[in-house]
C-alpha cells in the first residue's frame, strides 16, 4: 500500500494541479472515481494484466466503460497511465485527488466510527462539534462497530479522538500497567 501511494501521488499532484487551474476539480472527481471503480473490477483487471491485450485495447475498454465522462486531458492522462503500467494505482490517484481537494476546499474528512448507529441529530451534533473545533467543514464517513462497546471513535487525519468503552478500558488497562 506504501509503495502504490508513493507511485500514485506525484500523477495525484499532476492532474490535481491541472484540474485546479482549469477550475475543473468538480469534472475530475467522478471520472477519477469511475477510473478506479473500472480497474478495481476484477474482469478489468485481468483484462488489464493480459499481455496479448495492447495499450490502445485497454484504452478503448476504459473509453467504453467511461463514456462520455472522457475528456480531451483525461483521455491523456489515461493513456500516460497504461504507457506506464500505473492502472493499478487509480484508486490510490484518486482519493489522493480527493485529499488535495478537501484541503483546497477547507474541508477536512472524519470517518466517526460507533458502537452503535447513530440518529441523525447525534450525527448533527458531533459534527457540529468537530466543525467548531477545527474551524472547518466536516464532511463525514460514518461506520459501525459493535466491537468498541460504547461511544464512538473519531478519525480526522492523524488524529483520532477515542470516546469508545473499548478505548477507555485499553487507557486504563495500560495505566494499571505501567
């Protein structure tokens, strides 16, 4: 996974780049995302990996499956990744992408994960907490773990914010310890 980051993040940094001068970071995102979904699916993959199946092949299965979400730049980006072998970092390329633009929006992502699901105003009221702290937007992804016994774990970046009962109980185990 290191490794595919670090392949992926100077072509995230290129097409970033250009989409942000062309003010086109809205255009590029759902054909990123598609580009990904297309060389995660398993037939695509092995079509990708076939030898016999020439680069201007698998530009034009990619093309197909894309439609006309293709554009004059997007199209040479897709062939700069199949001249170099890098399909297989188009999910990596994207939410890099996605990152970057987080950012440039001054929207930070939190994935809140609970011991139990969460109604929409408890929803409401953690992210309007997060939005006071940080000073930003939160856009949120929100999972459930019934492994963590109670409250919720919080992830933002680097930083992660455990409230749960399980985090609390390793806390104190660790105390006990030590």
């Amino acid at each position: 996974m290191a490794e595919t980051l670090t392949v992926a993040r100077p072509y995230a940094e290129a097409v970033f780049a250009l989409a942000d001068r062309q003010g086109a970071l809205g255009k590029w995102s759902p054909l990123l995302e598609r580009l990904a979904a297309i060389a995660r699916d398993p037939g695509a993959r092995e079509a990708i990996r076939d030898p016999k199946l020439g680069a201007d092949r698998v530009y034009a299965m990619f093309a197909a499956l894309c439609g006309d979400m293709l554009f004059d730049e997007a199209e040479r980006f897709l062939r700069v990744l199949i001249e170099n072998g890098r399909l297989d970092a188009l999910t990596e390329i994207s939410e890099l992408f996605e990152q970057l633009r987080r950012e440039r929006e001054g929207v930070a992502e939190a994935r809140i994960v609970s011991a139990f699901p969460l109604n929409d105003a408890q929803l409401g009221e953690l992210v309007a907490g997060l939005e006071e702290r940080l000073r930003r937007k939160v856009q949120t992804v929100v999972a459930v773990d019934p492994d963590l016994i109670g409250g919720v774990r919080i992830q933002i970046g680097d930083e992660v914010i455990d409230g749960s009962v399980r985090g609390k109980l390793g806390a104190m185990a660790a105390a006990l310890r030590g």
